[in-house]
C-alpha cells in the first residue's frame, strides 16, 4: 500500500499530510524495511540521503548501500571540515561502494561577501550555519520529495520525541535510526566491521565543522561539544513540521 496524496494549496500541507500517512503505515517498521519503503516503493527517483559522515554516518550509509548504493548522498561541504572527516568520507565511499556522493557547497559569492576570512562563526554562528548549510542544502534538495537524515533521539534534549518519518515545509524527511540507542549503533557496526571516524577516540562523539566542534568531558551528552559556550545546539537545517512537531512512534521508543 502507498501513501501517495495531492500538494497542498498552502505550499506545505502535502509534506505534512503524507508524512503522517506514511507513518501510519511504516512509522513502526525496522530501519532497513522502513528504508526499503520510501526508497523503492513511496520516492523512487526523488529521494536523497543527507550525511555529515560523522561519528555516526557509517550505520545509516551501509544500510542504505543495502538497498540502493546508487541512491544519491548529498554532503555538505561547509569547506570548515575536519580532515578526519574528509579521509572518513573517501573511506566510507570506497568501503560500502557509494557511486553518487555529491559534495554540496556553499555559495562563492556570498562567502566572499560574508565570510571572505572564514571567522563568520565567531561573531554569527547561526548566519555561518545558514550560508554553509541551510541555503545550500535547500537548493540541492530541489529535485527530491524525500529525504534521509541519521538523527537519533537520544543525542539531545531537543530530540527526544523525533519521529521516524516527519516533514518541514517542502519535504518529507525520514529519521530510520531516531529510536537508536548508542549500544545498538555500536553493536551494528561491530557485526559489520564498518571503520570509525578516527575523531571518535579522541573524544568528539558528534561531529561538525572544526571551528564549532570541541571534544567532550566525561558525563556530557554525545552533543555537548557543539557550539560550546553558545546557546545553539542545531545547525538549523532540521526545521520542525510547520503544524508542530508529532508524536514519535512510541511502540519504537
């Protein structure tokens, strides 16, 4: 059974609308089966994973490779990485045989108009999110309907009822993992041998830019070393529903 339904003439009811179909039917579905299920059965062609290829990325991409490694990853390549993410990248490309990452970057013009010198995130760390991240993601997620993202709910206090399937204003979004928790994602990647960001030992359990991204301290939540000593705590490419945020899928949680 398939949840396709009609656009909204508010411009974004038809995201909102189908997202709550969809988790009607797949909202308590495994990650791999609800991930077959958007992928070749509700948005085949027209919809993309986004990935950081951080501490975490590798379990989301080898189950996707699992269905289709030809889906497209968008990447945003903010040009503030850390090296290690960089190598972690090409590693993980290689490894689970991706055939369609597509770095994403930000607009030449408007870092040099903003940002010529790279210290935007000192003064304005929500304006550098929104010209290295949000602007250049929403353009490059144009052509799709859908789209994949590895948030889990136990990585912050403001995810903790994320849903497996919710949406903004123009898409879908899929969260397949949000019911993770830290020993499952571990026991995944033990059973099947995925390498680790090499920034994970060194005590960076979540990982951005290199500019906003500290190590964290015993007892400190997975995110702690985000933006740290700033009231920030996401980039801002997550907007919630424009109807507010739903019920997760408890029998998940």
């Amino acid at each position: 059974m398939s949840a396709h339904l009609g656009r909204g003439a508010d411009g974004y009811r038809e995201p909102v609308t189908r997202a709550a179909a969809l988790r009607e039917l797949y909202g308590s579905l495994a990650a791999i089966d609800l991930l077959a299920a958007v992928i070749e059965r509700e948005f085949p062609g027209r919809i993309a994973l986004v990935s950081s290829f951080g501490a975490e990325s590798a379990v989301l991409l080898h189950l996707v490779s699992q269905i289709d490694r030809h889906l497209p990853v968008l990447f945003l390549e903010t040009g503030q990485h850390f090296s290690e993410t960089l190598r972690y990248r090409d590693t993980l490309v290689e490894r689970l045989r991706l055939t369609d990452v597509r770095p994403i970057h930000p607009a030449k013009a408007d870092i040099a108009r903003e940002d010529p010198e790279g210290y935007l995130h000192l003064a304005d760390p929500d304006r550098c999110c929104a010209l290295r991240k949000v602007l250049p993601l929403a353009d490059a997620l144009t052509p799709f309907t859908a789209w994949i993202s590895g948030r889990k709910r136990f990585q912050a206090t403001t995810r903790q009822r994320l849903p497996t399937i919710e949406a903004d204003a123009t898409h879908v979004k899929i969260n397949p993992i949000a019911h993770w928790r830290p020993e499952d994602l571990t026991a995944y990647m033990t059973t099947h041998a995925l390498p680790v960001h090499a920034l994970v030992a060194a005590g960076y359990p979540s990982i951005g830019c290199a500019p906003c991204t500290a190590r964290v301290e015993a007892g400190e939540g997975d995110r702690a070393g985000r933006w740290r000593g700033r009231q920030k705590t996401e980039c801002g490419i997550h907007a919630p529903e424009p109807t507010g945020t739903p019920m997760p899928d408890l029998a998940l949680a």
